[in-house]
C-alpha cells in the first residue's frame, strides 16, 4: 500500500457553487507527470483502518464500542459484510471550520471480499478530468461540493450522487460512502495524547485564506493534533526566510512517523481508552451510509485481515494544467481488480503476513 505522496499545495480558495477549482505547483508551472495518492489519503485510509478493523486482542472489545457509530437503520437482508462483498467509495475533504469547502482532496474506492479476506483499493487523483454521459465535465475533487450545494434544490444526497457518479466511472456497484475530513486527523491525533515525532527540518507556511500557519523547529517534537497535520502536510515555504521545501520522501516518511507514534501510544498503558477515544474522534468527522450494525460485521470479518491481502490500485495520469489525464491502461486494470475481487478471483496470500 505504499505510494509516493504528491499532492497539491493548500488552497487559497475553493467555490462550492460551482465546482470548479483551481491549482499550481510552488514554480507557477507543472511539468508532465504522474499525479499519486497524497500523504492524507493514506492517512485517512490508516485512520479508517485504526478506528473500523482495529484487531488483535482489541476486536472484541472495538467491536462492542461502534453501537453509536454508524446510522440507525437495519442492514438490508442479504447485505450483510459478514457473507456479502462489498463496495465503498471513500472520500477526504478540506472541510474545517477555517473554510467551510468540501474538496474531495481523497477519492478512493474499496471492495471488500469476506469469503477470501481480501480487499483491493482504487485510488484516482484530485485533479482526474471526468468525462462521463449525463454529468459536465470537471475535475474529480469539484463535484462533491457541487453535489453539497445542490442538495436543497434538486433533494439529493451528495453522498449518494458521488457513489452514483463513481460506480459509473469505476463499472460497479458501489453500496456504501463514508466521507472524513481534516479534523478527524487532528481529534484522532488528540485522543492519543498527540505524537513524539523528529521533525526533520524547519518549516514555515502561511496562508491566512485558509487559515493555515505552519511553524515548526526541527528536533524532537511532541506534536498535539493541529501541528501533527501541519508536519504531514508541509511541503514549501512562502516565509521570510524560507525553510527548505520537502520531497515526496520527506513526506511519506513523517507520515509514517505520525502512524507508528499513534499505534505505539494505543498499544501503550491505557491503550483502549486511546481507542475508544479515536473511534469517537473519527466518528465526529464522519459522515457515512453504513449502518450501524454493518460497521460491527466489517469489524467482525475484517479485523484480523493480513496487510497483504490489501491490494492498493492507484491509477496514475498525465499533467496537463488545469486537470490530469487518466492512463486508460491503469483505469481498465483498476476496474477489473475491483471486479476480481468482489468475485473471489483475488485470494488471500499464503503466507497470511
């Protein structure tokens, strides 16, 4: 599952009326090349995996802590995750106080398999031009609020629009959508105690349409919530001095660091209580279809799933401002992963590591 993060720098503005956004590198231009899963998609997944298929010695008592999260509705008969595959489609947004948007920064579509314990995850970039019939052509990351404000006068769910939308572009049927944003980071952060992390060089990034204020020495850090999602998400400075920019390495290494400081503190002396707190911190900032019995048959059936049975599929394309180019080659293969595995074609490794 891992990938090089390559995100787009924070946003100045984004309309929600429209759908339309805009972007450019720190250069004032982008040369061609491939757009991959960025640090918060992988920590959006990572925060999902932590609060929903915790595991080990935890599962039992995780899966007696989701009765309030989830909606209160019956599973559907015959939907059960425990016997049924399923499809969600995963969406991050930039949604916080500071803007009021809702970018889908993060578009991920995930099918589960209980028969075989695999799964496979299909990720696209923000900037993926959609070319699909009934729908006007846009970037991928625009129409969730586009969706979000037509929901008063066309009574559509946006949640449900973009499972719709997406299940035609990616041909299958997706049943759920569950949606998180920025804060479910820094309140998962939070309700761990924060994190001990070496910060690897200065950093200093200003953006007060945003909010976004940046400032961290280097050194050993304990980092609460708010500056754990600023070392994550740093990648050039528009201060005076400058601090030096970070590469993709630079940056999926802090992650790396941020998760493994989390898991070590819930692994820690009060550790349930740690988890407890997570799964709440997450489930403020979730909006999600899955009912609330559903969310204990993922955990029932998917807690102690193997990382290798997790197939991350990310489809790559070509940069040609203002959108990226999907590589067909890589849309079709994603398709059809997500097709092997809902039909159990995708089996578990031998080894289960």
């Amino acid at each position: 599952m891992n990938s090089n993060s390559n995100g787009l720098p924070p946003r100045r503005q984004a309309p929600t009326q429209s759908g339309a956004s805009g972007s450019k590198n720190g250069n004032g231009k982008q040369p061609k090349k491939k757009k991959r899963m960025n640090a918060f998609g992988r920590i959006l997944l990572s925060l999902l995996v932590i609060a929903i298929v915790v595991g080990g010695g935890y599962a039992y008592w995780v899966y007696n802590q989701v009765v309030d999260t989830g909606i209160d509705k019956a599973v559907p008969p015959g939907m059960s995750a425990t016997t049924k595959p399923i499809t969600m489609l995963l969406l991050g947004t930039d949604n916080r106080p500071e803007t009021g948007t809702y970018l889908s920064d993060v578009v991920m579509v995930a099918s589960l398999n209980p028969e075989t314990k695999t799964a496979t995850i299909v990720s696209l970039p923000r900037d993926t031009r959609i070319q699909l019939d009934g729908y006007k052509s846009n970037k991928l990351n625009s129409y969730y609020p586009r969706f979000k404000a037509q929901e008063k006068t066309t009574g559509k769910n946006a949640e449900d629009q973009m499972k719709e939308m997406m299940g035609k572009y990616l041909d299958v049927d997706i049943n759920y959508t569950t949606v998180l944003n920025f804060q479910a980071f820094r309140d998962a952060v939070n309700a761990v105690g924060g994190v001990d992390v070496t910060v690897d060089k200065n950093m200093c990034y200003r953006d007060t349409a945003d909010g976004t204020d940046i400032n961290l020495v280097a050194g050993a850090q304990h980092l609460d919530g708010k500056a754990a999602l600023d070392f994550v998400r740093y990648r050039k400075s528009n201060c005076n001095p400058k601090t030096d920019e970070s590469n993709d390495f630079d940056r999926n290494k802090r992650q790396n660091q941020v998760l493994n400081s989390m898991l070590d503190q819930m692994k820690s002396l009060g550790g349930i209580t740690k988890i407890s707190k997570v799964i709440g911190a997450v489930d403020k900032n979730m909006t999600t279809d899955v009912e609330s019995e559903q969310m204990k048959n993922f955990i029932s059936t998917y807690w102690n799933i193997s990382t290798s049975d997790v197939h991350y599929t990310p489809v790559t394309g070509e940069w040609r401002s203002p959108y990226v180019y999907i590589n067909e080659t890589e849309l079709a293969n994603a398709k059809q992963a997500l097709q092997d595995t809902l039909s159990g074609k995708v089996t578990a490794s031998p080894s289960g590591e």
